[in-house]
C-alpha cells in the first residue's frame, strides 16, 4: 500500500486526483471541480438515472462498460477505471456532428425538458456500445428502466435505438482506453487518505483480510448504493473506508461440484446471470432487482450484508438453501442465510468479518422454484412483499418446502409452520388452501407507506396460491398479455 | 389570415434537442457561478403544527464555512410568498403550518457546509393538534377559502323524479410534480440597491415581484430571467418564490450572489402538490343512463395557504361536466385547509379531478343499470340546443365529442374488443381485462380573465437574423420552438436564422405565468403581432422605393419580393436600417371574447375548449391487485398543429403523467403529518414499463374555429386527462370480477392494493 492519487481515465488521458473527501461523488467531481454539467443531479440517491455515466473496466482481454448512477459513486471508486460522461459522446462522431444516439434523439423528437436526457444517453450508450447488433425492444427498455422522465412519457427515446443503429456506427476507441487501465493496473494499492478519512482499496483476499482485522470499525464500501445515501441523504461522516472493488477473487464466480460460488463483491448484474444459468426461476428477480445503474454497481455480497428486511435477494437465496462464507484473517465459517439475519439491519457478522462469498448447493430433482416482487411499479421500486417457493415435488406430493419472504417481518424470513403444513402432504388445492390460511397468520407484517399489514397478509398467502395455480396450467402472469383484437 | 406560412406546421425538432442530449443546455444550476457565491440551504420543520418556543441556532452559525442565517425576523420587507392571498410566509414566524415548513435558512461557502448546517439548530416547538385530511378539516369547518356553488335547476325535485338514483364517496389522491430539475434560484446582487436573479420558474414577474416585496423594494429594483426550466408542469408556477426570496434574502444580507437549490427529499416536502379530493354525489338518471339530476361536493386539501387553490377549486367545478351535458345540477366546492405543505398548480389545475368526479359518477350508473359505459357516456354528451350549455352558463359552441368518439371507437376496435374482453373474462379465473373510453373537453384561458395577456419584442437585427424575447418560459412544452416556428413564418425564414432568448422582466413586463395550456395561444399572438409590424415598416419601405403597393409585398422563402422585386430578406434588412426604418417592436396581445363574474359565476371563461378521447385496454391479476396496461388509442383535438410532433409529445407525456397520478403514484403522511414518500426511492412515478406496449396517438383534423394563433388549439394540459381512461378500464376489469351491478370501490390511485381492496368489496380486512 502507498499513498497516491487517485487515477482514472477520463477525457482521454489518466487523471489523477488528490485533496477532494475520499466521500465526495463522482456527480460532485463532475459538476463542481470539472464544471461538466452535462451530468445533471435529479435526487441524488440513485433512483432517477439523470446522473448515469459509463464507467470502463478491463474484463479478460476485453473492455467491459456499464452505465452507473454518479450520485452515488465514491470518487476513489473510480480508481484504475475509465469514466465517459455525456460529453464523451459527440466527439466520438467527428467534429459538428452527434453521436448517432444523440441525432436519433434529436429526430425522433425524444427530448423536452430536457434535464433526463444525459443520463438516457448514458443508458443507451452503454447498451450500443455493448451488443453486436441492434438490441431488442426488451433490451432497450431494460436498459432504460432505472431513467425516469416526466415529459415525453418514453416511447420516442425506445425508438432511438434502433433508429440511431440506422446511421453509420461509431465507437470508443477501445484500445487507447485498454492501454491506459493497464497502465493503472501496475499503480501499488491505493490507500487514499485526506483529513480524518481514509479509502484504502486492497488489491487481493488476503490483503482485505488482513486489512480488515487491522480495521473492524472501517465500513466496507463495495458499490456504494447503499453508503452513498449515507452521504448524500443522511449527512453521516464516514470516517474509515475499505473499497472492495480491487479484490479479484471477490468478483469471481464458479461452479464447485455443482455448488454455485459468488464472490461478495461481484455485480449484481453479473451474479444475478448466474443465478439465472443456475435456476431459471430466478429470471423474474433479475429483471425486477433495481435498475441496471444499480445493479452494475451494486453487490451480491452488499445486498446481504445490508440486511435490509426487503432487500430482494435474500428471500429467493434463502429458500434456494443458500449459505454465506465467512472470513475473519485466516478463518472460514459457513452460515445458512436464513442464520445469518438476526435482527432489523443485525447480522452474524463479528468483528474483522466480512462476507467472502455465498454459495448454492445443487438443486435437489423435481424442485419448484418461483420468486415474486409485489410492488407498486414495476421498475426499480422496493418491494412490498417478495415472495419465494422451492417445493421439492416427488409422486404428487410435497417432499421439501421452503418458503421464504422479504417485507413481511424485520429480517427475511422462513415459514416454517406452513412448511411443516405442506410436507409430506398431497400437492392439491385443498393442502394449497390449508397452507394459505395459515400462510396468512404466520407473519405480522407492519403498516408502512407501500402497503397495509392486511394486504401483505393476503399477498403472500395468494402467492402460494399463484404458485399452485400456475403449476395446474392455469394462466396467472400479467406478463407478455397482447391485448384483444 | 388563415394561411399557416412555412414552417408552421412542421415537425422540426425542439429548438435544443441538440443542445439537450449533449448536456450543453444549460439550466440554472449548470450556469458558471459568479465570484464567491454562497450556497443555501433551508431548515426545515419536524412538526405539522405547532408554536416555535426556541429557535436556537448558535451552533448552525457556528459551523464551517457559514456566513448567514436567516429567520423570519430577519426578511427586511413582506415576509410572504402566497400569489393570491397573503398568507404564506417565506419563514415560519411564530407558527408552525405544516411538517417541512423552512423556519430558517443557511449560506455558506459550499452546498455541503450548508446543509449540514442546517441540521444543527435546536428548535422546540409546542406541537398543537394538526388537521391532517380533508376529512380532518371538513371535521373542523376549516377552510382556506369560502366554498364556492355553482347550481342550475331544482336538484332536490330532479333527484325525486328520476327514475333511478345512486349515491357514493369517491378518494382521489394528489400528485408530486417530480420535475427532473429540483427547485433552485440564483440571486446576485447588482449596484444601486438592485438584485438579478436567475430562477427555474413559470414565472418571472411574479418572482420579481414577491422578491422586490420580501425586500422591501420596488419591481423595478429586481430582475429575473429564466433560459429553461427541467420540467415545472405547475410545480414552478407560484411555488418557485419561496427559494427565489430566500435566495435574495440572502444575497442581500451578504453582498454576496446566494444559490438555493433545494435537495430532492426537501423539494418534496417542502413544496405543494396537486390537490387530494373526497367527493360525494347523487345522481338521478333515467334507464339509458342520461343524468336528469346530479350533486356534487368536491372537497379538495389545500394545505395550510390559500396559494392557487382557489382557481384551481374554480377549474375542477367547471370541468365537473367534462363532456356532458348536465340539466339540473349543483356542485358545492369546499377548499380545506389542513396542517399540510399548501398544494398548488399541477398540469390540468382541478380539470381533472372535476372530470375524474363526473367519470366516476357515469361509471357507477353503468354498472349499476349494466349497460355499456361507452352508452352512457353518448347518452349524456354535450349536443344541440338546448343541451349545449354549461352549469356556468357558458355555449359550448365548438362540440366536436360525439363525432371524435365515434372515429376513435371505431379506429381501436372499441365493439368487438369489449366482446373478446367478456369472453375472456368468462374463461379465466385469475386475470381479468377491462377497457375503457373516456372523453376529454377542457376549456382553454385563464379563469381570471386579466391573465390572458401576453407581450413580445422581436429584433431584427441589421443582418437579418431575428431574435425574440416574450413572456412565457420553456419548460419542456416546446413553446419556443413554436414561437420561433410562427416568427420564422412571419418573416418567411428558416427557423435557423431565428433565435428566442431567455425569458427576461428586463424584455417583456407584467407576464402572466406560463400555465393553463395558454403559453404559445398568448405569446404566439403576441410575437406575431411584434413581426407584422416590422414587415409593414418593411413593406412600406419597400413599396416606397418600387413606387407601388405595400400590400404586394410578400415575405417567404427568404425573400422579400412584389411584383417586378425580389431581394433576400437580409439585404432588404441591411438596405431598410440604412434608410433609417426600425426593426424591432413589440406584440401585445389579449383573448377577445372571454368574460367571467366571479359574483354570479357566470360567464365565458374559456376562449374555446381542446377536446379528446382514449380507449384503454388493462388486465389485472385478482390474487395480488397488479395490473399491467395493454393497449391504448389516443384521438386528440391540438386545433391545426404548429409543430404536430411535438403536440404527439405533448399527449404521450401528458397520458403517463395522468396514467402516473391514477395508478402508481401514491403521497403517503404518517399520522405526524410526516411526508412519508419524499423521494423516487418511495414515490413511484411512471417508468418505462408503464409505457403501453400498443401506443396508438393520432391527432383529430380540426381547425380551431376561434381566431387562436394559425388556429391551433392549446395542448399542454388536455391530455393528461386522457388517462381517466385507464383508471377506468380498471374498474371494468374489477367489475368483470364482482357480481353483476356491483359498484366497484376503487380509490385512486389505483395500487395493488387499491385494486385488492376494490376486489374485496372495499375492505382487506
């Protein structure tokens, strides 16, 4: 470790940074100390996508780049990376002239205000640079569903894209971007203190391990989706920092004899596309978990550790068996998932501990898998109840149950007695009946402001009963309905 | 002049969608600041209501990089903010009135220092009882204004005789403006005891006017300007004051330019929002559904200040008949007062919660009589005398409904899709679908009848290019881009050679706000006003040296020519500034025709009415209460467009923020008075995957038939009215599920859970 600057590639050359608060955004940098205002702040918490910027890593040979929310990224985040912002674009076209995104937008009439549209750039750009052809509709409305706009109600930005791909197509210049993260890469550790703050970034396990013990009372920041709001909602001083983002094998995600293996501080996007290659069942959480922004920079490893009673990952990891690997310096400890919560935001976390990786054993012949999100929107909202069954189903009868959901107690949480109702029994709309009943007592949800405790009662009693229904054939998704002719 | 000269008409694109989507368009907090600005920040109240014991706030200017604090006692002029009525302090002095109320403000070197700052002050203050609801108030008798009644006929003998009767209590809840561009102001101080300010604001006189009053000094001591708001939809419209003062305050009291732009979570709690409604009805009617005799109360919360609510409570009374003819009425219109933030202008001003009232009763007797709602509706439409006249005495003399509604039923396949909805309904236990049709027709002008003014100035300059100043503000709308469309047409050049510059009290005086659809209806009138003189003095000067005609002189293509003449338009310039002949003026322009007695509440309000329709297609899943949105048709009426894209732009925008305030929109208080949703993270408006997947949004062929600007017809508001239709495809959907002839209780917004509890008859529990 050594003390240095922070670096990154940014208007085509290294940058380095040193004197701005290890907690100052990146949207700070860009608005108050560059004056590039293209950038525009909309709520500062990463839920309206005005701020969206493209940050570049190198990914094996290749350069990979996703769109992030600035308001919520920590500038030494940005350490050994490359950062594009709206500006970045037109340049990429030639002199006078726009990007092939920003023409399209400008002919399909997709702007009014006009205050959402850098970010919708940024969103766009990020998928068109990343996809050989032109993407779905689906993919384009994916990529845009953590933007809001209050003006043109979104249809002329989706048809951006594929008129945007009509044009002659341009692009980073990628190998000049390679060049200079390799250069970064060969920079010792950054350890980045200013004042009373420090953001240390360990380059390896055992470095964080080691770093960890030294520093218990250091919060650890992995994408700062949560932290960020810390600094820019709540106002708390964040003295110590430990960055996660430089630790390889916290990113690595692999099979073991059939156990999935996620490291802490892989992506969200990245471990939810192998929880999905893992069970399909997890395909409706993936898309519904946040926004990309967020999920290219939040963590898996984050989401658990925050322990938040309706993060939406838990309830499905939960009832898929899911366990936590535990490091403290040298020592390892497996904990079930559903141990892992002990209270409203408590975990089993001790001292100079953190979570190294969460595994998922093989999944057991004939298991029933779904995940559902209740919410009040579709995109990027909380969850009101999330809602998630693995029912091992052997000779018409329920061999294993595990249910499991989030924003009906102060941790996510098994249920138990229905489980125990459920097995063993006959899978058949009576014993579905039964299990709701008792579904519907199991549980004394709170009152709050995205629902009443009765409604989240009967949601996920009616869950279970979505859950048979959809098994006995009879249609129950609002999803891909065509309307009547 | 009925002609629509080139580019009039045409679909360019907005007049800074280059500048927009490279992040060059500069909006207020983008601006290079001046030397050594200060940065403010408010502290905000924790108690609804209550009396200030102490305010202390020694350690707030104790803090880092602080240079000012400011309270109540500390505004050297009218501490004050309210635009109608004076009851709105900028400061709270004394009183608490609401939860997020600004006691004090906070300069200091950064916006960081500031708002941590602003977290120090120890405040106590004695919480007395808040009044919370509408029901809360009506509870108390407390009001903000008196209540206003509008009544033709003897509805108590009409309500006897009818046939049929039924009575309800409807919910229908507010909504947040979530302009992408929080409220922000920019003050700087200038010589000879004056200030400029540079405001996101729908209006700068008001701005200047208010801040010259909180300081103690004349209109012509400050300035404000504004280049482009990042979305107002009302939002900006009174309620940018408040931080444009404090702002000024500041400054004055520093010497030092002061930005106040406020955080997401303070803009929200802190600044009004559409009203909230309780309404309650009885309505007679016949067999096929005609209403023979309906009354109405509409009871709205208007928080703690009067701020717009009383024009806003006038609009919803007069939008109470949406398209309908209604014989023998009597609407009652209470305006409440609540320990809540004071709502204010938001897109539609009441129309649509007047119209949502009127829906839901017509709704309710289709069920209940089980016949086809698009039926009833007809049965009912505005039509020939004597069923042309409104409860305010106004003739409706442009009716366009019925013949709109019948093209646009038949183009979405309204009949048979019903059929194929009742089929699949009958087969399938868990989803059910629903459509609607629901009309529009919305009165366009300033209720008040002196707002419908407007000024430009319009220079040419010696080589002929053109800019123009006049009193409206962009925010989105596309206003200056139609401006820019009719001077371009005026003159007879391309749009390229003609520029608005921001919107300036120093150019165009006594503004009215831009607001009531009414931005380019005024100052498209105006502006052309400003260009016809100046090709008169042109054409004159042109005549005199030819020796022939000034009305042979023509404008287009870029020429100027008459019989035997054809010369660029920037030679004849550069030639007629030789000679001496002026080339700049202003427009002035005021709607003909409109009167209105707020005594008898009789009149002609309305220049002319913007209609349209929408048909819906929605599916709900009745074991959680979701719904998705499947298809929609949209028929609008925008008049004969000057730029037809961005009036499409204006109803797709203007149908999802509708479909937002009906479906996902939900403002939650806790019982402390305590806005629970204050930010995108829990108030959830429309994402991309509310977008309908079947789109269909086509303009109705139709010529204003008033002397509107090239007659076109205005279209910020109208559409978002259009969005009733999807609230009530979702009742359909509900109703398919209940038993026949029930009334299903939907409160809107229309959640899961609202649908949930309309499945279960109206309750969970």
């Amino acid at each position: 470790m050594s003390e240095r600057a922070i670096s990154f590639h940014f208007r085509g050359a290294i940058r380095q940074v040193e004197g701005l608060s290890p907690t100052r955004t990146v949207l700070q940098y860009l608005r108050e100390e560059c004056h590039a205002t293209g950038t525009k702040e909309g709520c500062a918490e990463g839920d309206c996508g005005a701020c969206t910027v493209v940050i570049g890593e190198k990914r094996g040979a290749r350069l990979q780049l996703r769109a992030v929310n600035a308001c919520l990224q920590f500038l030494p985040m940005l350490d050994g990376k490359a950062l594009f912002t709206v500006e970045d674009l037109a340049p990429l076209a030639g002199t006078g002239q726009l990007h092939p995104l920003q023409q399209a937008l400008v002919d399909g009439h997709a702007s009014q205000c006009g205050f959402c549209t850098p970010g919708f750039v940024m969103s766009l750009f990020a998928l068109y640079e990343n996809t050989p052809d032109c993407p779905t509709r689906d993919s384009v409305m994916e990529a845009i569903s953590g933007n809001l706009c209050r003006c043109t109600g979104y249809r002329p930005i989706i048809d951006a894209m594929p008129a945007a791909w009509a044009l002659p197509r341009v692009g980073i210049e990628r190998t000049a971007v390679l060049a200079a993260l390799d250069e970064m890469a060969a920079l010792p550790t950054l350890e980045y203190r200013i004042g009373e703050q420090c953001f240390i970034a360990p380059r390896s396990l055992a470095e964080l391990a080691a770093a960890r013990l030294a520093m218990p009372e250091a919060r650890l920041v992995a994408g700062a989706t949560d932290v960020g709001l810390w600094v820019t909602k709540q106002l708390r001083p964040i003295r110590d920092m430990l960055g996660l983002g430089a630790v390889p094998e916290l990113k690595a995600i692999h099979r073991d004899a059939g156990t999935l293996v996620i490291g802490a501080s892989a992506s969200l996007t990245d471990a939810f596309a192998a929880l999905v290659d893992f069970e399909p069942g997890w395909a409706d959480i993936a898309r519904r978990f946040a926004a990309p922004p967020i999920r290219n920079a939040g963590t898996l490893g984050g989401n658990l550790a925050n322990a938040s009673p309706i993060g939406d990952s838990m309830p499905g990891l939960i009832a898929l068996d899911a366990r936590v690997l535990l490091r403290r310096g040298e020592r390892l400890r497996r904990v079930p998932l559903e141990d892992f919560y002990t209270g409203y935001q408590q975990t089993a976390l001790e001292p100079g501990e953190f979570i190294q990786a969460l595994e998922l054993p093989p999944a057991p012949a004939g298991r029933l898998f779904r995940c559902w999100k209740i919410a009040r929107r579709f995109d990027q909202d909380i969850s009101t109840v999330c809602g998630a069954f693995a029912l091992t189903l052997a000779d018409g009868h329920v061999g294993d149950a595990r249910i499991a959901f989030g924003g009906m107690a102060a941790t996510p949480r098994r249920a138990p007695i229905t489980e125990a109702l459920l097995l063993g029994q006959p899978w058949k709309a009576d014993t579905v009946s039964d299990a709701m009943a008792v579904l519907a007592e199991e549980f004394t949800p709170l009152d709050d402001l995205r629902a009443s405790a009765a409604y989240r009662r009967q949601v996920a009693a009616k869950l279970l009963q979505r859950l048979w229904l959809e098994a006995s054939g009879v249609p129950v998704s609002l999803c891909g309905l065509e309307p009547q002719t | 002049m009925n002609t629509t000269p080139p580019p009039v008409g045409a679909a360019l694109p907005h007049e800074s969608a280059h500048l927009h989507v490279t992040g060059e368009a500069a909006y207020t907090d983008d601006l290079p600041e001046p030397a050594g600005t200060l940065h403010a920040a408010p502290g905000l109240s924790s108690v609804a209501h209550g009396r200030i014991v102490s305010l202390d706030l020694s350690a707030v200017r104790a803090a880092p990089g602080v240079r000012a604090v400011i309270v109540a006692a500390d505004i050297p002029g009218d501490n004050n903010c309210g635009a109608a009525v004076h009851d709105d302090p900028i400061l709270a002095d004394g009183e608490v009135s609401f939860h997020g109320q600004p006691l004090f403000a906070v300069a200091a070197d950064t916006r960081d220092q500031a708002r941590h700052a602003a977290r120090l002050a120890q405040v106590e203050i004695e919480a007395w009882p808040a009044l919370l609801t509408v029901e809360d108030a009506l509870a108390a008798d407390s009001h903000v204004l008196p209540p206003v009644d509008i009544s033709r006929g003897d509805v108590a003998a009409a309500l006897a005789s009818a046939p049929h009767r039924l009575a309800g209590t409807l919910h229908l809840g507010g909504q947040e403006h979530f302009y992408l561009e929080g409220q922000v102001s920019l003050a700087i101080p200038r010589e000879d005891d004056s200030l400029h300010l540079v405001s996101s604001t729908q209006h700068p006189t008001e701005i200047q006017h208010i801040v010259a009053h909180a300081l103690g000094w004349r209109m012509h001591q400050v300035s404000c300007e504004c280049r482009r708001m990042g979305g107002g939809f009302g939002g900006k419209e009174s309620q940018a004051a408040q931080w444009a003062c404090i702002a000024a305050v500041l400054a004055r009291r520093t010497g030092k330019p002061v930005k106040m732009r406020l955080d997401r979570d303070d803009d929200m709690r802190a600044t009004g929002k559409r009203h909230d409604f309780r309404i309650e009805y009885e309505a007679g009617f016949d067999a096929a559904g005609r209403i023979i005799g309906l009354k109405l109360l509409l009871a709205s919360r208007c928080g703690f200040s009067a701020d717009l609510s009383g024009p806003i409570n006038d609009r919803a009374v007069f939008h109470a008949d949406n398209a309908y003819y209604l014989d023998t009425v009597a609407i009652r219109s209470l305006r409440c007062r609540t320990h809540t933030v004071s709502n204010t202008a938001f897109r539609g001003f009441g129309g649509p919660q007047g119209m949502f009232a009127i829906e839901s009763v017509i709704d309710d007797i289709t069920r209940h009589l089980q016949l086809d709602p698009l039926a009833v509706r007809r049965a009912n439409f505005y039509d020939a005398p004597p069923r042309n006249t409104t409860p305010y005495g106004m003739t409706v003399e442009d009716n366009v409904i019925a013949p709109l509604v019948s093209q646009l039923a038949l183009d979405a396949g309204y009949a048979p899709r019903r059929a194929a909805i009742a089929a699949f309904n009958a087969a399938s236990p868990v989803i059910k679908r629903g459509i609607a049709l629901t009309p529009v027709k919305f009165g366009i002008s300033f209720t008040a009848t002196f707002f419908n003014q407007a000024g430009a100035l319009v220079h040419v300059y010696k080589d002929g290019t053109v800019q123009v100043s006049h009193g409206g503000t962009e925010m989105g709308q596309g206003l200056h881009t139609k401006i820019r469309q009719i001077v371009a047409g005026e003159f007879g050049l391309p749009v390229a050679d003609v520029r608005l510059s921001a919107t300036d009290t120093r150019q165009v005086p006594n503004t009215s706000a831009t607001a009531a659809s009414s931005g380019t209806d005024l100052n498209g009138k105006a502006a052309q006003a400003a260009c016809r003189t100046i090709c008169q003095r042109l054409a004159a000067f042109v005549a005199g040296r030819l020796g022939s005609d000034a009305g042979q002189v023509g404008f287009a293509d870029g020429q100027v020519r008459a019989p035997g003449f054809n010369r660029p338009f920037a030679q004849v310039v550069a030639d007629a500034y030789r000679a001496r002949v002026q080339l700049w003026d202003a427009g002035f322009y005021a709607t003909p025709k409109i009167h209105f007695d707020p005594t008898t509440l009789r009149g002609r309000p309305f220049y002319y009415f913007a209609y349209g329709a929408a048909v819906s297609e929605v599916a709900i899943d009745t074991l959680t209460g979701e719904h998705r949105v499947l298809r929609v048709d949209i028929l609008h009426d925008a008049g004969r467009p000057i730029n037809p894209a961005i009036d499409i732009g204006q109803i797709e925008g203007g149908f999802m923020q509708g479909l937002g305030w009906l479906t996902c929109e939900e403002l939650v208080f806790g019982a402390d008075g305590r806005l629970l949703t204050h930010a995108p993270s829990t108030y959830k408006i429309p994402a991309v995957s509310n977008l309908p997947p079947v789109f269909n949004v086509r303009l109705f062929d139709n010529a204003n038939r008033e002397d509107a600007i090239h007659r076109s017809k205005a279209v910020g508001e109208p559409p978002l009215m259009l969005a009733l239709s999807v609230f009530f495809a979702l009742r359909d959907a509900v109703a398919a599920a209940l038993e026949p002839g029930a009334r299903p209780q939907l409160d809107a917004p229309a959640t899961p859970e609202a649908i949930l509890r309309a499945l279960n008859g109206g309750t969970l529990t």
